[in-house]
C-alpha cells in the first residue's frame, strides 16, 4: 500500500490535468483500487482499525493506509493463499505451485 496510494494519486492529477475525450475518459476521481491479502491477521487490521496491546504499537504513519481503506479509496479484500498470485515472485514455493502461478501470470 506505500507504493499503491502515491500511484493511485498520480493517475487521478494525470487524468485531471489531461483533456481526454469524452469517450476516452475511463474514470473520474473515483479510481477503483483493490489490494488482496491473504493474510488474516493483515486484512482484519486494515478493515477494522481496532487497536489492541499487540498493535498499539504501529507507528502513526499506519493511521494514513488506515484511513484510505476507511475512506473506501482502497478496498483490501481476501485470497486464498493458494490463489495468491504474487506469492511466486515473493516466496520459495514448490516447483509444481511456481509453474500453476506462472502460467497464470506469464502465459508460460
């Protein structure tokens, strides 16, 4: 998400400063943005912003993810891990789940 929300921005200026045609123009203001977790423990923390002794240590810069999932300009919804496709270039997976993911990324 700290790379994910400068991007989301930077579209939006791009499209407000751009004259696109109507019919080009894809999305107003509003950019849909998804990120998917296969991590319980993450996505019950970044949808339900509940502080608890465990996490009242998070720093305050956390409160800004916080808030743009509760603006709703972030929508954080669950994978299962095995559906997770970003887990083959982040994780040693075995030879037979490496080749499923990479196929269904690459097509090869």
């Amino acid at each position: 998400m700290r790379v994910l929300l400068p991007i989301r921005s930077l579209l939006i200026e791009m499209v407000e400063h751009i004259d696109f045609p109507p019919h080009l123009r894809l999305f107003d203001n509003n950019l849909l943005t998804t990120t998917h977790e296969d991590n319980t423990s993450a996505l019950s923390l970044a949808t339900d912003q509940h502080i608890t002794s465990r996490t009242r240590h998070y720093h305050v810069r956390w409160h800004f993810f916080w808030q743009a999932v509760q603006d709703g300009a972030v929508k954080v919804i669950y994978v299962e891990t095995t559906n997770q496709e970003a887990d083959y270039l982040t994780k040693g997976l075995p030879i037979d789940g490496f080749t499923r993911i990479r196929e269904k990324v690459q097509g090869w």
